[in-house]
C-alpha cells in the first residue's frame, strides 16, 4: 500500500520560511495578476528556492534594524522641531 502524503502543513512552520513563501507568493501573484491568496492556495505545494530564502533574510534583519530606534531616528540631532 502507498503511503500517503499529509495534506496539511507543519502547524508551526519556520518564521523565515513562511516569509520566502509569502515574499514567493507575492511575487507570482504580481506576475501573474493574480490574487495572493489563489497564489498560496496554487503554488503552496512548491518548494521555495535559496533565493526567496535569502531575501526573507534580508527583510526581516532590515525590519529588526528598524525597528531600532537609533537606526533611524525621527529627528536628526541637533536640529530642533519647530
């Protein structure tokens, strides 16, 4: 007898995996003209490349950086606020 595969995926996928797929899904669903959610309910199956790995890792360091305050701040010092 063949084993089946589970249709369901992991209940707690990794956090960067699941941004290259959302980042993968957006792309397509861009390209394609699309809606995002047909794009994850069509393309979900797929495996995401090295590519969307990596540019997942680069959003979420440049969302941490800022998110830091002292990265970017509000004012420049020192000039004043009116």
């Amino acid at each position: 007898m063949a084993k089946k595969t589970d249709p369901k995926p992991d209940a707690a996928p990794d956090p960067e995996m699941q941004l290259a797929r959302y980042l993968a899904s957006a792309f397509i669903a861009y390209s394609h003209g699309i809606g995002m959610d047909y794009a994850r309910k069509k393309y979900a199956h797929l495996p995401v490349g090295p590519f969307w790995i990596e540019v997942a890792r680069m959003v979420s360091a440049a969302t941490a950086q800022a998110n830091d305050l002292t990265a970017f701040p509000m004012v420049p010092p020192g000039r004043r606020i009116q």
